[in-house]
C-alpha cells in the first residue's frame, strides 16, 4: 500500500524495515500498519451496518487501503462460512468503505444509510 495522509502520520517512527514474525511468516514492520488499518475499517463497518448507522468510513483511507487488501487476500481460500466469503458485489456509487467490505465477503446494501 503506498502510505499517504493518514496512514504516513500512523506509521511514522514505527520500524517499518523490521521484520515481524506472524503466523502467516515474516512480513515487513509496514505491514502491521496495513493490518491495523484494515480492520479497524472492516469491523467498523461491520458496526455501522448493525446500527444503521453511515457505511462512509474515512473515504480517503478506504479507498487507499482497497489495493492492499486486494494484494494481502486476493489468493486466500473463500468459502461460505470460512474467514472470508466470496467477493459480493456492490452497487453502483457504492463508497470505499462498502467496495472493501464487498471484497472481503460482506453483503453491502443498496440505498441510503
């Protein structure tokens, strides 16, 4: 993911170089930052649907956050009931926020929210 606005500020003084060990294997100290980011936006939005609230999360780092979890969990397994769905798809105007959760398997309503 390229690192912009936010997400610099965020990541700013972490040891980005630094390899961690995860349970998938090493991964760079950036990657950790993408983690954090994505799921604060996925289980966020995963609130603002159960309480009718505004699926619009912080546009601008949703929608630079779409290409990395494109890259991140693209080639994983997708199944029904399994850590992640299949891709749904979104309608048209859909935000950033909706397109990322549709990626990773949530349903994303049509219509005002």
């Amino acid at each position: 993911m390229q690192l912009s606005g936010p997400l610099i500020r965020i990541s700013h003084g972490l040891p980005c170089d630094v390899a961690l060990e995860e349970q998938y294997g090493p991964a760079p100290g950036w990657r950790l930052v993408e983690q954090v980011v994505i799921e604060m936006l996925v289980h966020g939005w995963d609130l603002a649907t159960a309480t009718g609230r505004s699926t619009d999360l912080a546009p601008d780092v949703a929608e630079a956050t779409l290409p990395s979890v494109r890259a991140i969990y693209g080639d994983l397994p997708r199944t029904p009931g399994g850590s992640f769905a299949p891709a749904q798809e979104v309608p048209e105007g859909a935000s950033a926020a909706d397109r990322l959760a549709a990626y990773l398997g949530r349903t994303v309503r049509r219509g005002p929210r």
